[in-house]
C-alpha cells in the first residue's frame, strides 16, 4: 500500500479492508504468492536449491518455528534474515504513546491498547505503520539474560500498584517487542538454561513467566534459531523440552561442489576487479583459494566439530587480489594478474579462523598448518590441470640445471626473461590460461612451478621474499 494511501486512523483501516493475520499466516501467504509467481525466494544463497531450501520452505507452510543447524560460515544467520522479506511491505499497529508492543489494531494485547479501542471512537483512534525490516530483531547468546529477551518486574511500576500477575508489571524484553515480528536468536546451546526454559514457555503457551508469576498475554511472534552441531547435540547444553517443540531443523552444510564454493566466494567478496588498478584472475587461482577451504575441511590438522567457514575463502580471496593489486601499484602493470606468490601473504587473512585439532596437529603452529593445507590445495589443483594439460614433462628442464626466481613483487616481464632459454617447452604451461599478456604468463609461471614443487619434482628455497627454483 501506497504511503499516501495508507490508512491514518481505526475507522479508516477497516474501510480499506485490511484483514489482521497472525505473523505465520503473514508469512506463510506471502511465501505461497512468491512461490506460485516463480518469484526467486532467497536471493543470493548459492548450493541450496536442493537441499536447505525444500526445507525452510516446508517450514514457512507449515508455520513452524525453525533451527538452523550447521557448522560457522554456512549462511544460518543470511537465511533468517532473509524470511524478512516474506513479510508485508508495512503493517498497521496503533500508535500509542509509550506502548511496549506494536499493537494489532483489532486485537490489541496490552492494557494500554485494550483501553484505546474501549474508550475512544475509531476516527480518534490513530494509526501507523511499521516496516518489513524493523520486523525483524536477533540476539547472540553469550552473555544474554533472562531480562534481555524476555523480561523483568518493573520495582517502579509495582510501587504504582501494578500487579505481579499483569503485564503492566513487566518491563518487556526483545520477544515481547517484537509480538508481530520476527525475533532470532543465534547460538541456541550458549544460552542460560534459566532463559531457555522462558523460551519454552514461550513457544509452549505464547506467554510469560517471571518470577514464578505468570504474565499472560498472546505474544505473537516467529522464533528462529541457529546452533553447531557439536554443541546442540551435546547432552545437557540445550533442554529437551525446548528442542521438542521447536517445529522444524533445517540443516545446513558447506558447499558440495568447488565451483559453487567459488561462486559464493566471489559473490561475497564483491570485489571491484575493475578500476584505476585492474585485475585478472586466472580460473586456477580461484580454484586454489577454494580448494583450500576444502582441504581445512577434510584436514586431520583442523578441528572439523568447529568447521571452516566460507569468511576463511572470501578472506583469502580479497587478500590475494589486494597483494597482486599493490603489485600493480607499485610497478605500473595494469592488468595486474594473481600469483601463487600472493599466497605468501594468506596468513593474515587466515589465521585465527582455524581451529586446531590439538591430538592430531601434533602441536604445529597455525602457520604450520595453513602452509600444509596451501599445499594440498595446490597439489590438487595442478594434477588436474597436468592431467589436462600434459604439464609434468616441464620438470625435465630443471634436471639441466635451470633456476627460476619468483616473487610477488617481481615485474612479469623479468618472468619472459628468465624463460627465454627454455621457451619451447613452457608453452604447454601457457595452456592452463591461454594469453599473450606478461602478466597472466607470469602468473601461469608460478603456477607451474608451485606444482613441480608440491609433488616433489623440484626443489625450492625462499629468501627475502623471492623464491628459487631448481632441480631437487
């Protein structure tokens, strides 16, 4: 509805016809339009369409309370907040001055509303209007109380006279001002188990106890939830009386496939390659920043119950591409093309998003680690494109006793320099990108060469940030 349309008193309200629904009607109708429309649902979530997705929409017509269950960085908290958007554009609630809740013109929960319609008419009764995404309110766990998200008598308002078993005792916490709404909470098993058995209260009879007393009020809200499976799952950290009734888990996971891992790692770097600066990233580069991620998810070195987020490829990705960009600032090369030297710099972007496995890292450092699994990944990624590309004779130059220096601050031209005695044979290496710029030869250089080395074909020494390259 249109703002100048839109209804500004009660009486004016019902004459247009707007019918009250609960927020899981709302939602569940809305959802239905989309979906019969074709309309797309969650944009921007890549790799679920045949998994996670079926799910929350299940949900949504089901009119559950949902759990998102997954390990960090597989978009729990994106989806939640993405049901916004299946609410309606702007809902009308009365406009009462200091009233806790956006009251439901029809069906009005607290004092303060009731008397409203009781004691005025409806051309005196205003109206106003509350927008799709203040809709929506969520809270982390740790250190969350009782108070914050449920509530707490109010001293003051019991002085007045107010009753311990009225609402207008309480000071509302989060759930009660969001009746209408949507309100998520993220971390479920971190949360006291006092405030959980509030929240089972809640989902249970709709109202609420503080106190021993019961407030009771029909709070209408959507409950949403996030937890990792090793702390959800672990007996006591969640009581079984809340997981019983909430109505649906929805479980999420990492991307199934490299490229759709690289194309959310893309998606959400969003990172102008464009510009004063441009850059060009060959497609194995992509593939070696992702298939990081994948070895830190498989690694024995890595605590697997606490995951690898999709930060730690998007991280890398934007570290990688800001490295070779201040290459292109320095020396003047445009475009700028990404280098397995660029990798050198990934310890800033990664660390402190690994967690070790400290039984099977055999106490190596998280620098350790990291050089391990870059390895792994580059080692895959090369017996790909050898297998392609037919790159392993390469190595045959080396047993003469040629040596290649590389660094991520080394121009590409010194590149075709220092290949100019042996340019028959690296002309298979130009196949995995096939170009005729410096910069992407370069590029396909190191990329060779990073793989010799990772299968043990060749050796190396690193010193002052150049690396070398020769015969083992």
């Amino acid at each position: 509805m249109h703002a100048t349309c839109r209804p500004t008193t009660l009486k004016e309200l019902r004459a247009s016809g707007w019918q009250s629904k609960p927020i899981k009607h709302e939602l569940r109708d809305n959802f239905i339009t989309a979906l019969s429309a074709g309309d797309e649902l969650f944009p921007g979530i890549i790799g679920f369409d045949d998994t996670v997705i079926p799910e929350i929409n299940n949900g949504l017509i089901a009119e559950h309370d949902m759990l998102f269950l997954g390990e960090k960085g597989q978009a729990k908290s994106r989806l939640m907040r993405s049901l916004i958007r299946f609410l309606d554009e702007y809902l009308p609630y009365l406009d009462i001055p200091g009233c806790p809740v956006h009251e439901d013109p029809y069906h009005p929960i607290t004092k303060p509303g009731r008397e409203c319609i009781t004691t005025r008419s409806e051309d005196e009764i205003a109206i106003a209007w509350w927008p799709r995404e203040e809709r929506y309110a969520e809270r982390l766990s740790p250190g969350t109380k009782f108070a914050d998200i449920i509530g707490e008598i109010d001293p003051a308002k019991l002085a007045s006279g107010a009753s311990l078993s009225a609402e207008e005792a309480l000071h509302f916490g989060l759930i009660p001002r969001m009746h209408r709404g949507i309100f998520a909470m993220n971390e479920l098993p971190d949360l006291d188990e006092l405030v959980q058995v509030g929240l089972f209260n809640i989902l249970e009879e709709r109202d609420v106890q503080i106190r021993g007393y019961p407030v009771r009020f029909e709070i209408d809200v959507l409950i949403l939830f996030s937890a990792n499976p090793m702390t959800y799952n672990r007996s006591g950290k969640v009581i079984p009386q809340l997981k019983d009734r909430i109505g649906s888990t929805i479980q999420t996971h990492y991307p199934r496939q490299r490229d759709i891992g690289i194309a959310i790692m893309k998606q959400e770097a969003s990172v102008n390659l464009d510009g004063e600066y441009p850059v060009l990233v060959p497609p194995f580069m992509e593939e070696i920043i992702e298939q990081i991620s994948i070895c830190a998810r498989k690694s024995k070195y890595v605590d697997q119950q606490s995951g690898v987020s999709a930060r730690f490829s998007i991280a890398n990705y934007r570290t990688m591409i800001a490295n070779a960009r201040q290459r292109a600032i320095r020396l003047g090369e445009r475009p700028t093309v990404p280098r397995i030297s660029d990798l050198g710099h990934l310890y800033a972007s990664s660390i402190g998003k690994l967690e070790l496995d400290m039984m099977g890292s055999h106490q190596m450092t998280e620098r350790q680690v990291i050089d391990a699994i870059t390895a792994e990944a580059i080692q895959t990624i090369f017996e790909e494109y050898v297998d392609e590309h037919g790159l392993g004779e390469i190595s045959d130059i080396f047993a003469q006793g040629v040596k290649i220096e590389v660094g991520d601050m080394l121009p590409s031209s010194a590149y075709a320099e220092r290949l100019e005695r042996v340019p028959p044979a690296w002309e298979k290496a130009f196949e995995v990108n096939p170009a005729e710029s410096p910069a992407v030869r370069a590029s396909c250089v190191e990329f060779v060469l990073a793989g010799l080395y990772v299968t043990d074909r060749i050796s190396r020494s690193q010193r002052h940030g150049r690396i070398t390259y020769e015969i083992a």
